[in-house]
C-alpha cells in the first residue's frame, strides 16, 4: 500500500530599499533598491508498506529561491529515505534512515553591492545515516 502526503507554501515577499554606512575601519557605503519576489517550497512524503512487516518512506522537499535584504538564496532540494522493520511482538523495531542523500541542500547566496559580487555556497553537511532500535516496554 502506498499513501501520498504534501504541502506546498508560496509568499510574496517585498524589502524596502535601505542604505547603511559601516564605520569599522573606513567607511564603507552599502545601498540596496527595493526587491520583491515571489517564494515558496514543496514538501512531498511517500509511504510504502511492504510484505513481512516492513516499510519505507520517502521525503522530498523543493524550495523556490528566496530574497533577502543583501542577497538572494538560489532553489535548493533534498530527498530523504528510511526503512523500518516492525517485529511480531509489535513492541520492537529496527529502522535505518538517511538524510538528503544525494548532498543536494546546498545553500548557495548571492550577494551584491555597488562595486562587489559576492557568491557563497554554504554546504550544511545534512548526509546523515542513522541505524536505530526502538521498543516499547
């Protein structure tokens, strides 16, 4: 048996135009006109029941890319899946899970400035693999 679960979220988003002067050092002149964008993310979860009391999951997220008041995050997605053994005693069970298992979520931002260009990709170490054993006393 499979079962399909989702959520999809979308925003405008709008930053006023704003200008800062740093005083660390020199001064340094920083000048951002207005932005506006539309943002938002999906979220898609996948149930599989499998024979022998097994099942998987599947989690996949999406997300648009999205302003902020110096710079701009690119789209980013990752795809997530764990497995899970229930045993006949219905009180034990032995999963294995792993996180973004391509190292898609990467975090990559752009900023700029009159005379910069800034762009920063920020990896989160978010591949992760977990083996666990629950039980219910």
């Amino acid at each position: 048996m499979k079962t399909y679960n989702g959520n999809l979220n979308y925003h405008y988003k709008k930053i006023g135009a704003f200008e800062i002067e740093n005083q660390y050092l020199q001064p340094v002149y920083y000048r951002a006109p207005k932005k506006t964008a539309y943002a938002g993310n999906l979220k898609v979860t996948q149930d599989i029941s499998l024979p022998n009391s097994y099942s998987v999951q599947i989690y996949s997220q999406f997300m648009t890319k999205d302003i902020l008041p110096q710079a701009e995050i690119k789209k980013r997605y990752s795809i997530d899946t764990s497995i899970k053994k229930v045993f006949d005693s219905k009180k034990a069970e032995v999963f294995f899970n792993a996180t973004d298992i391509f190292n898609t979520l990467v975090n990559t931002k752009i900023v700029t400035g009159e005379d910069f260009l800034l762009v920063s990709t920020d990896f989160f170490e978010t591949q992760v693999l977990r083996l666990g054993i629950s039980y219910r006393f």
